[in-house]
C-alpha cells in the first residue's frame, strides 16, 4: 500500500481530481443500495395488500433515476480517475527520459536497453494501473464493501448478515492462496516465453548459417521443444486461473443457502419481512464485487510497488560524472595534456591505464595506435570526461577539462565514435544532429567532405530519404562516412576519430584525411586506428599497450625505433598492400595512395 | 469508402475462418468441452428455480415442511458444486485445446521461415519476422485461451438466461429483454468509435518505444552534439500526443462503459414494472422476482464479458494478418526428398550463368568458370563485383536466372539438402556462433561425432589452444553470438567447425576485420590445413593469401575480367597488374622509409 503514499506528491498536485472521483465513488456505493430497498418494500406492499399503482410508479421511476444517476457518477470517476493516470504516466516517461539524458556512458553499460525499456514501458504501465484501477479498487471494496455490509446489519440486523458472510472469508483466503501460486506459474510462464524468443532471434539472425550447416530441423526440434515448454507453463497458469470461477460462485451459494435458510426461519418466527430477505439476497450479490476488488487491489498495489521502486531506483542513480562547474561556460583552447598516475574504471580491478605524460599540440595531427585494451579509447573517454577521471589529470591549455560546464567542454569537439550510430531520422536530419539549424549547402558541402554525397543522392530520396527501421538501411561504411560528416558540421577545433575509417576502403579513407589535412580550416586532429599507414603524416605517433605508452614520436622515428610500431608496419606492409583492398587498385586510389606515399617521402 | 469496407469484412471473416481451421484436428476435446459447459450452464441456471420453489411454496405460504426444504437445499447446492466442477473442466479442456492450436501455429510459422527464399531475409528486419513468431502468436493465444471461450460462454449462459426467463415468466422476460437492443447499440458505438483511436494509440506508442529505445542506444552520441534539450523536447511532443489520444479513448470509454449498468438499472425497473403490475390485480410469486433478479445479474455478466474481449479480438485479427502473411510467402523449391547422390570428385562449373536480384540490374551477367576437383580458386574484386554472389548461388541461398551451375556434372538443383549442406563447407566472413557449448558449436548437432573427433577438428586449425584456456574448455557455454570470444577465436572456431563437417568443397569468405598478428598467423596456418584434399573457392580480400592459387578470377560489374594464375595476371596489362604494382610501390616506400 505504500505506493499510495509514494504516489502522495501526485495525489497532492492533483487533489481536486481525486476528491471528485472519492466522492463520485461513495455516492455510486450509497445511491445503489437503494433499489434493492425500493424492491424489497414493494414486496412486503404487495404481501401486506397495501399495494398501489401509486407505489409502483414511484419504485419503478427512483429505479430508473438511481440508474441514470451511477451512469453520470460512473462517467465522472472514469474521466477523473483514468485522466489522472494518464498524467501520471506521461510525468513519470517525460521525467524518466530527461533523466536518461544526464548519464553518463557508465550508466548505459551497466543498465542493458532492454532493461532500460522495460522500466520506461511494462513499469510506467503498472504505475499507471495503480493510480487508476489501484485507487478504484481501494476505494470500492473499503467504501462499497462497508455500505453493503451496513445495509445489511440495517436491514435484516447482524445475525442474518453474520450468517450470510460466513463463507465469504474462506473464499478470501483461497483467492489470496491462488493469487500467490498464480504469480509464481506466471513468472515461470513469461520466462519459458522469453526463451522461446531467444531462440527465434538467434535462428532468424543467424538464417544463413542455420541454412549453410543444415541446421534447419535441428532449430525446429529445438523450437518445438521449448514452444512445448511454453505450453505447459501456461497450462500451469490456466490450472489455478481456472479456478477462481468457481470458487467466487460456490461462496456465493453458500451463502445464499445459509441467508435462505435462516431467513426463512426468521420469516417463521415473524422476525423478518419476505420484502426484507429479498432486499437482502440482492445486496448479498452486490458482495462479491467489493470482495473481488480487494484480491485485485494486493494485485495491482504488488505490481506497481515494485514498478514504482524500481523507477524511482534508475532516477535515484547520480550521473558517473558530476557537472561540477555547470554555469562556467568558458571556452577552453590551446594544448591538450593528460598526466597519468593511474586510471581504472570502477569494478573492472585492472588498470585501464598506467603513468604518464603527454601532451598533444594544439593544431597537430596526432595518431594513436596499438593492440586492442591498450588503452586508446579510454584516452578520448577522459578527455571528453564521459567517466570520471581519478588519477588522471587533463588540461586543455593549462586549465582542468572538468573547471568548466560539460556542455561547454564537449562544445569543443567533435568525435565519431567507434560504432557509426544513426537515428530514425531522414540522413540530412542524421548529418545535421548537432546543429539543427544547418542551412543544405552546409550539410552538402560536409557530406562531399566525408565521401558520402555521391551515395546519398543515388537514394531514391536523396538526402531526404529515411533512415532506421521504418526507412533504408545502410552499409557500414555509408553509416561510419555519415557519422564523419555528421561531426565535420559541428565544425570544432578538435576532432576525435576513434577508429573512425575501419569500415571504409584505402581509397575514401586517403580522400577524407587529405581533406581534413590540407583544408583552411585548422584543427587539431585525433586518430585513434589500426591502419598505420593513415599515421605517416602525423606530426606525432602515440603506441599504447596495457595502458601504457609504449612508443611515442614521429612515425620515421618509430620506423627507426624497430619495436612494436615497425614491426606492424612492415607486417601491413604486405596485407595492406595486398590489403590494398581490391578497392584501391583502380586509378583514382592508385593517385590517392601514391598522394600519400609522395607526401611521406617530402616530409622525410 | 462503404465498399472497401465490406471486402475488408469479409476478408476478416475468412481470415478467422483459417485460424478457427488450426482447431480441427482437436474437434473431439472442443466438442467435450462445449458439452461440458453446456452441462454447467444448465445446471448454474437451475439454481435459481430451485430456490423460486424454496420460496413461493415454503416461505410465502407459510410452509415449513423441513424436510423438503432440506431436500431443496441440498438439489441448490448440488446444483452449483456441478456448476463449479464443470466450469473447471472445460476450462482445462478448452485451455489443452487452444494451447495445442496456438503450438502448432507457431511451429507452422518457425518451420516456414526455414524455407523461404532468402531474399526474404534481406527485405525483412530481422526484429519484424521475431515478433511474428512469437509477439503476433502471442495475441493470437488470446484469443484462443481468452477471448474465444470468454465469447463462446457469454453466448451459452445469455442465451440460456433467455431461455430459462420465458420458461418461467413469458411477460416478465419480455420485458427484461426489450432493453437488449440498448446494449447492443452501445456495444456497437463503442466498437465503432473505439477502434481507430485505438489503432492510432498502438501507433503512437509504438513511435514513443522506438523513440525512446533508440535515444537509449545513442545516447552517447546526443550527448557528445549536446542535443539533450532538443530530444527532451521531442520526446515531449510524441509524449503529450500519446496523452491526447488515450484521453480520447478513456473518453470513450467513460461515455460508453457505463452504459451497460444503467441498461441493468432499466432491466429491473422494467422488471419491477412486469411483476408488481400483475399484483394489482391479483397475486403474485415473490420467488419468481428473486429468480429474475438473479437471472438479471447473469445476463449483463456476459455482455460486459464481451465488450472487454473486443480489444482481444481486434487485436487477434491484426496479428493473424501479419501471421498469415509471413505463410503466404512463397517458399523455396524442397531439396529435402532428392536423392542422395554422393559426391566424388568435388567439381565445380559455372556455366553462362546470370542472376539479378531485383529482376532489373544484373548480379552476375554471363559467368563461366570450372573448378577441377582439388583446385584451389580465387575470386578478387570490388564491393559488388559479384564475389559473394557466385558464394550465395553455390550455397542455394538465391535462384539464378539464367545459365547452369553442374557440381560433380550434376544440375546443382538435382542434388538433396543435406548432401548439398554436407559436402559444401561454407567459412563465413563473420562466422555465427550459436548458444550453447564449444562442442556443440564445433560438431553442430551431429549426433555421429564423437569427443575426439571433435578434438581432432579443433587441433587441425589450432582453435585448441584457445579452447583449453576456456574454463570448461569445450563445454564452455558460449552467451549470445559468442560476444566473450574475440573475432579471431570466432573464426577458428568456424574452421573447427567446418573441419568436423569434412566437405568435399571448400568455400571461404576471408576476414576484413583487423585481428591481432599473433591470430592472424594462426588463422593463415589454419586455412592451409583446411584446404588440403578438398576443391576450394575463395573470395580474398588480402592477395598474399591467394598467390598460390591454380586460378585467380578478377571480377567486376557482375563479370569475370580477367582470369589466370598470379604469375600470368601480373605479366598482363590489366586490373591485377595495377594492383600488384601498387603492393610493389608501396613495400619500396616502406623500405626506404624504414631504413
């Protein structure tokens, strides 16, 4: 029941609503006790022989305006009540989502999207229902079971209603016993379906393997097997489920049986009015809705309980990295250096990276490589402060990257990550993310920049042509030379490539780095890759292993050094070549490459 | 507008007829179970008279003859204890029934995945055909285990409440029946007004899961463009018109919900009306008012049963379309009955053969080539220069339209599917690691394949040493395609594997990926071991792989260009050539740079 209290801040924002809905509530429980009243008068007229056409007209016409009145009463509530929940809902999402939009990286890699979707969805959704059917049922079995109870004691006095709920406890302690078991076989049954889920998106997105092993029947068997699974789980969840019926109408024979009974006694001995048993045999079976409610209400209250926990847990979570100096919106600009004493991300136990100093010209080219784990992009994730930085000190002309805002700071760059990501958007929408308000010639000339504008208009749509589910889908390299463009119109001083070419061929790789190089614009340009050939022009080459920096210098002089650096080169040197891939063999990248090549040996 | 409606209707009619069909080989159980419910109902709807006895001949009159109204007692109970037991019972039976139709459909619709063409894979999203297999059944058993008995029981009890009422009280039914027409017409207006808010509530939900899922999985990215405000306020838009609409439907649903209490409320004004007015005149059965007003209860029951089961229904008919259509698709020609003709030599030969997957631009245009038994052959070219298709069409994934591929001399459509799967090894560029065992991974469900040879595949291609470094080294439960593996211990477990499955024929699709060095030598060691004794087809993407090649083909555009070994291709003029001088170049630069 505490979700009511939690929910108190709603209740209390919106009290006028609930007050009217209480109230439409209590006089929907009182009004209809009415008629059974008026039923059972008009019977002991009728059996006294005081009866008249007179009587007759006045029940049948309160009968009908009791009716039409619980049918405006009814309409109030439903507005008022399920209106409410509405807001509720649409408070908790909007909240939930700003909420989503403050954390940090860290965040996103402990909390699974499934997960994250499922508070926003099946949890906002039993929130919802608490507020909704949670107060209906509360209100109708406390107010509504009371008033019948009372109608009852005040009719046929307590015996006659002892008697009558004698079997109605029973019947709660059984719906409460089922309700307990039904939950559980419920449980079990969601998990044999989720199963029976991961097994069909491993058989359909594994199709051609599936189809080129002749794993065909071996799937369905398997399928076959865990659908059959399903099916007795469910089986389980109808066996208790069945039974509620029945033992809600057995209650209410019982009690019909012992109200008869000893009514009729009552009626023998002259204590009671047949008008009077009638009226009370109706309110007995306006009993079993109230009894319902209440089983429904431990339901509902349960469920949204622990929704509402865990909701409030995920808004609880404080960002990884705090927005210490979120009014400084200074603009940092000059060299970048990090001083090392150590840095391991939290829970992982082993030091992501190790001591030391280094410092990246602002303007220069740098390029970064190195096995993977190395330590590189954990490099551009401090300087960006995606987690927080203990041990590591970064310094963008002298000043701490966390003294100013994290809106200004990421102001200052402009990264494309490691795995292209694009929204459900058209792809001008997708290039001009970060700045909405980019007039075509801007999002053109930077799609021409990134090697994409010639694919883009061979879409049927061109740039207007939609992307994501509902729209085209891309290669990888399309998707990475969008992602390029995308971080080229923000237009920042410092641009962050974290392996930012791996899914494109030598030939646009060559193409986009010599634009980015050689343009007006001046920039610092970081290059996290595994294609040392990229790295021949960089003014500095940084080798990192084991989060340590293991070669660092120009890449002649790491030629020179015959370590790591070399010893990969001359081994791409064949692959690469030959890796070259059959891309790069036409003329065009033949000019590229050898553009490269030429510019490395003028830089000798 | 009104005709498109009714063909809509009717195809809705035939769309339920082909889901109630799913039920006829469980005729006899569903049979039982109506009966059953028939029975119950019967027995529930006697109750009432017993207890109209019990009153108009004991009570009224002032007749205490204990022991018939004991006897009435226990026929009233025994009534209902027949009732509850029934109840229970044909639920179970309907439930078995229903469960049963909902497994086999959905076995229908696994199994039919299975033999579409796999250009159907390429349209449809791979979340999509998830769904139809399991979310869409899953409405569909709704239906089946909710709606369908809901509906089936209103039908029995109301009509037998009808029935029941004009044995007892012709009058008195009638006029507890006029106010049917009432309800009926709000059930109506509510169906009608209801659904295609509804519909358009589904959607907008939709777009908020979409919205929010994806703003989840780019976070990152709306951060590092600092766009946290303006998806906030997106979000916000769709939020507040996803208000708007259910706010519409709560509308509804508050206007016409009620309806059918008050409908009840008239009943027994009418009601009263019909038994009291007789009494002014003469007298009257008090016991027949508290069957009526017993009988009331059980009438409105179902009818709102019913109109919550609306939305089921709906629903149910959505998804059967989706579910249906996924049927209709047109599935592949069946290998599976074709003789099993071994193969023996392993040749391959292509010959003028053409393909298109859209029926407009060519695939492949004229390809011919023959690879004898053992030769190792080498397909280079451009992305889209047609190297994978010549693979798809080899594995039967697509259907060429022109020409003829003969393995062993044999039309490649006369050979059977499991000898096809057998003897052609196909090594993917991404190899797909399934949940389960390392083991299980390597043999692939072949029930022959003992431990050793299992061992003896994983050696060969030296996925061992990984394997033993495994904590329960081969039956190391691999997680969901393999994410604890690296790309390069994937591959060797995908040559492990095909090692196991010895094929005649080899077909490789090399690596892009960068793999550490150290792997690198191993996966090149591997491929050698894998080629031996078997005819290969490779598609290359590193030419120092393929220099010892007995026939290296350069394509491009869908043709083969050039075709020799690497000795002849370099001495000729030619799109190899200008490869191998670029290598050339590029070493040069590299020396010198180095020393």
């Amino acid at each position: 029941m505490d979700i009511f209290w939690n929910l108190g801040w709603f209740f209390k924002r919106h009290w006028l609503r609930y007050l009217g809905c209480v109230v439409c509530l209590v006089m929907i429980a009182l009004v209809e006790l009415y008629p059974p009243r008026l039923v059972g008068e008009l019977v002991d007229a009728i059996q006294s022989g005081s009866f008249t056409s007179d009587i007759l007209a006045e029940t049948v016409g309160l009968i009908v305006a009791v009716g039409v009145a619980v049918f405006i009463l009814r309409n109030g509530w439903r507005l008022l009540l399920f209106g409410g929940a509405l807001e509720l809902g649409r408070v908790i999402r909007l909240r939930l989502f700003h909420h989503l939009t403050r954390m940090s990286p860290g965040f996103y890699q402990r909390h699974k999207t499934g997960d994250l979707m499922a508070h926003a969805t099946n949890d906002i959704r039993s929130v919802e229902a608490s507020a909704a059917e949670g107060v209906l049922t509360l209100v109708d079995s406390v107010v509504a079971g009371t008033a019948v109870v009372g109608a009852m004691i005040w009719v046929c006095g307590w015996e006659m209603t002892v008697v009558a709920l004698l079997p109605f406890p029973v019947m709660a302690f059984l719906i409460s016993r089922y309700s307990a078991q039904l939950h559980k076989r419920f449980r079990e049954s969601q998990e044999a379906f989720s199963n029976l889920n991961n097994r069909v998106q491993e058989s359909v997105s594994g199709i051609r393997a599936v189809r080129a092993h002749y794993l065909g029947s071996a799937q369905m068997d398997r399928f076959a097997k865990q659908s059959n699974v399903v099916t007795e789980t469910n089986m389980k969840v109808a066996r208790v489920d069945a039974l509620f019926d029945p033992t809600i109408s057995m209650t209410v024979a019982f009690s019909m049986l012992g109200s008869l009974g000893f009514g009729a006694w009552r009626i023998q001995h002259g204590a009671m009015s047949v008008g009077e048993l009638t009226t009370f045999v109706v309110y007995l079976s306006m009993m079993i809705w109230p009894m319902f409610a209440f089983g429904w209400l431990f339901n509902i209250v349960e469920r949204g309980s622990a929704s509402l926990k865990r909701i409030n847990k995920l808004l609880a979570e404080q960002p990884d990295v705090k927005d210490n100096a979120a009014d400084n919106q200074e603009r940092l600009d000059g060299d970048i250096r990090f001083v090392s004493q150590g840095f391991e991300y939290p829970g992982s136990g082993t030091a992501a990276l190790k001591e030391f100093d280094l410092t990246i010209r602002k303007g220069s080219f740098v390029g970064i490589s190195g096995r993977t784990g190395g330590g590189k992009t954990s490099l551009l994730r401090l300087l960006l402060r995606q987690h927080d930085a203990k041990g590591v000190e970064v310094t963008i002309g002298g000043q701490r990257n966390d003294s100013v805002s994290l809106d200004a700071l990421h102001s200052r760059f402009a990264l494309v990550a490691q795995e292209p990501f694009l929204f459900s958007a058209s792809i001008s929408e997708n290039i001009a993310f970060g700045k909405p308000g980019a007039t075509q010639e801007e999002i053109e000339e930077v799609a021409r920049l990134a090697c994409i504008h010639d694919d883009i208009l061979n879409f049927k749509d061109g740039y207007e042509t939609q992307l994501g589910e509902k729209g085209v889908n891309l290669s990888g390299g399309q998707k990475q030379r969008i992602t390029i463009a995308r971080a080229l119109l923000i237009d920042a001083d410092y641009l962050l490539l974290d392996d930012a070419f791996c899914s494109l061929d030598m030939k646009t790789e060559a193409f986009i780095l010599d634009q980015l190089l050689n343009s007006n614009r001046p920039r610092t340009l970081i290059l996290i890759t595994q294609r040392l050939t990229n790295l021949q022009l960089a003014d500095q080459v940084v080798v990192m292993d084991k989060g340590e920096i293991t070669e660092q210098g120009s890449h002649k002089a790491l030629l020179a050094q015959q370590g790591w650096y070399a010893n990969i080169f001359k081994r791409q040197a064949n692959a690469i070549a030959a890796g070259l891939d059959p891309e790069a063999a036409d003329l065009e990248g033949m000019k590229q490459v050898a553009h490269i090549n030429g510019a490395a040996s003028d830089a000798k | 507008m009104q005709n498109n409606d009714m063909t809509n209707q009717v195809t809705q009619k035939q769309r339920f007829m082909r889901l109630l069909r799913y039920g006829l080989p469980y005729k006899g159980l569903f049979i039982i179970s109506m009966v059953m419910m028939l029975l119950a109902t019967g027995a529930g709807l006697y109750a009432p008279v017993v207890m109209k006895t019990f009153i108009d001949d004991h009570v009224v009159p002032g007749n205490w003859d204990h022991k018939a109204m004991m006897i009435l007692g226990c026929i009233f109970i025994t009534m209902y204890i027949i009732d509850a037991v029934l109840s229970w019972f044909q639920t179970m039976t309907f439930q078995k029934v229903a469960l049963a139709v909902v497994h086999d459909i959905r076995r229908q619709v696994f199994n039919h995945l299975f033999r579409l063409p796999m250009a159907y894979f390429d349209r449809e999203p791979v979340g999509r055909l998830v769904s139809r297999v399991t979310n869409d059944t899953e409405t569909i058993r709704d239906l089946f285990v909710q709606a369908l008995p809901q509906t089936l029981s209103s039908v029995v009890t109301l009509t037998g409440v009808v029935i029941a009422m004009f044995l007892l009280d012709q009058t008195l039914a009638l006029y507890c029946v006029a106010i049917m027409p009432l309800v009926f017409l709000s059930i109506y207006l509510y169906r009608r007004f209801s659904k295609p808010v509804f519909h358009t509530s589904r959607a907008v939900l939709s777009d908020i899961n979409t919205r929010i899922n994806e703003s989840i999985q780019g976070m990152a990215v709306v951060q590092a463009l600092r766009q946290q405000k303006r998806v906030s306020e997106q979000f916000e838009d769709l939020n507040l018109k996803y208000k708007r609409v259910q706010t519409r439907l709560v509308m509804i649903n508050a206007l016409l919900r009620p309806t059918v209490h008050m409908s009840s409320a008239f009943a027994l004004a009418f009601m009263v009306q019909g038994f009291a007015g007789p009494a002014l005149v003469g007298p009257v059965e008090v016991g027949l008012l508290y069957a009526f007003i017993n009988y009331l209860d059980r009438m409105f029951e179902p009818l709102t049963q019913v109109s919550m089961q609306m939305q089921v229904w709906q629903q149910a008919v959505v998804s059967s379309e989706r579910v249906f259509e996924l049927l209709d698709e047109e599935p592949e020609p069946a290998y599976e009955h074709l003789e099993h003709k071994p193969f023996k030599e392993g040749s391959i030969e292509f010959r003028d053969v053409e393909l298109s997957y859209d029926g407009k631009n060519k695939a492949l245009d004229g390809i011919s080539f023959k690879a004898e038994p053992g030769q190792f052959i080498a397909l280079v070219g451009h992305t889209g220069s047609g190297k994978s298709s010549v693979m798809n069409l080899l594995m039967r994934f697509y259907q060429h339209q022109k020409g003829e591929i003969l393995i062993d001399g044999q039309p490649l459509a006369s050979i059977s599917e499991s000898q096809l799967r057998q003897q052609l090894g196909l090594v993917f560029q991404e190899p797909f690691i399934f949940h389960g065992s390392v083991a299980e991974n390597i043999h692939l469900y072949q029930s022959s394949q003992c431990k050793t040879d299992i061992q003896q595949a994983a050696e060969c291609v030296q996925a061992d040493r990984f394997i033993e470094q495994l904590p329960d080294t081969y039956d190391e439960v691999l997680g969901e395609r393999g994410q604890s593996l690296s790309t390069g211990e994937k591959q060797l477990l995908s040559f492990a594997r095909t090692m196991a499955q010895d094929p005649r024929i080899l077909l490789l699709d090399e690596a892009t990926a960068n793999i550490d060095s150290e792997t690198e030598q191993a996966i090149k060691e591997a491929l050698f071991s894998l080629r031996q004794g078997r005819t290969t087809l490779a598609i290359a993407h590193r030419l120092t792989t393929i220099e010892d090649a007995d026939l290296i083909m350069v394509m491009d555009k869908g043709k083969i260009v050039q075709r020799g070994t690497h000795t002849q291709l370099v001495n000729q003029p030619g799109l190899y050539r200008d490869m191998h001088e670029a290598q050339h170049n590029q070493l040069e630069i590299q020396e010198q740079l180095a020393s």
